[in-house]
C-alpha cells in the first residue's frame, strides 16, 4: 500500500512539472505557435535529427516583502532579480518535436 502511494506521488508530481506542462502546449504543433510568443530565434543549428531553434525570454521581478507572520522592526526583502528564461526547441518538418527550459536568475544591483 505504501509503495504504491510512493508511485502515485511521483506520477502526479511528474506531470505536473513545469517541463511537462510546456511539452504538452507546444510538441505536436508548428513552429510559429512559439515564434509568436517569444519572437525570433536567438541562435539555429542544424544537426541530422531536426533544426535546434535557442529562444531567450528575459523578465525583471521586483523585489517584494518576505511574510515573517510576526511584527518585526526590520523587514526582510527579496533583492530585484533578473530572470533569464532559454528555451531549446527541436524542430523536424517545422513541427515541434522536443522543448526544454532553463531558468536563470541574476540579481540587479
């Protein structure tokens, strides 16, 4: 019984990842479905198993107040960081076949 709670909970967290939820809106579909939300490519190569398309979506977030759930003199704050977000899109016959994402932060000074 336990085991199998084990299993449930890693399935669910698998599919809920933020990886998976990006291969299910875009692999299947035509390469202009991302290009209209991200713009053009940053960088193409072409290998043997499909076109690798590089997509950089770069978004500056505000530094925000940390909840200590107490009165304190000196609140805590997060620094303003700059989030780089670098898509790698592989692409066979103009449709999407693979999509990966790595995220960046860098703080702002």
């Amino acid at each position: 019984m336990r085991a199998l709670l084990i299993i449930v909970a890693v399935v669910i967290m698998v599919s809920c990842s933020s990886q998976r939820n990006l291969q299910k809106s875009y692999v299947g579909k035509p390469l202009s479905s991302l290009e209209s939300e991200l713009g053009k490519p940053q960088a193409v190569f072409n290998k043997d198993s499909g076109d690798i398309y590089i997509f950089e979506k770069i978004e500056l977030l505000k530094s925000t107040e940390i909840s200590q759930h107490k009165l304190t003199l000196d609140p805590m704050v997060t620094p303003k960081v700059k989030k780089t977000s670098r898509f790698t899109v592989t692409v066979v016959d103009e449709v999407i076949k693979k999509i990966e994402v790595e995220e960046q932060y860098d703080r702002n000074n």
